[in-house]
C-alpha cells in the first residue's frame, strides 16, 4: 500500500482511511490511545522469499521492489514493534 502511496496512485490520507478509519467504522471499534503506527515511506527493499509467515509458503509479492517499511508501532503506549522485531506481544 506504501508502494501505491509512492506510485501516486493512492494518496496518503486515502490509506489512512482504508486501513485505519474504515475498519474502526465497519466494526464499531474504539479508539485506541496512544496507538500509531511509524513508517518510513523512502525506505525501499525487496520483498523477500524467504522467511515467509504464511501457512501456503508463498507470496505474490516475492521478488517485488517495495517502497516504505514500518519503523515503529506503538499498542496503548508500549512499543511493541521496532525496526521489523516484535519487542512485546503479551498482555495487550
């Protein structure tokens, strides 16, 4: 989504909307406090074929030049996520 974002096929308030705003909505959600998600929209890699965390094995992605990559998440005011490593998942 970061990709399309940088294509300028996406807008960054759109993205927002599709990935934040509209599932809260959808799903009568609450808002979370102190919960953002950092990105990097400069950073570009390639998606990688191996390690992948999917139950198939594959990806349609693999081999693909990505751009922008997810810094830092913070849930309710921990960081639980730092440069790609999950620092802290239980009790959240």
């Amino acid at each position: 989504m970061l990709t399309a974002v940088a294509q300028g096929r996406l807008s960054a308030v759109r993205l927002e909307e599709l990935l934040a705003r509209n599932p809260r909505r959808i799903f009568n959600l609450p808002e979370q406090p102190e919960t953002w998600v950092e990105v990097d929209p400069e950073a570009e890699f390639v998606f990688p074929e191996h390690p992948l965390y999917t139950k198939c094995g594959w990806s349609p992605f693999e081999g693909m030049r990505l751009r922008g990559r997810i810094t830092r998440v913070v849930l309710r005011g921990r960081e639980v996520v730092r440069d790609g490593i999950v620092l802290n998942y239980q009790k959240l």
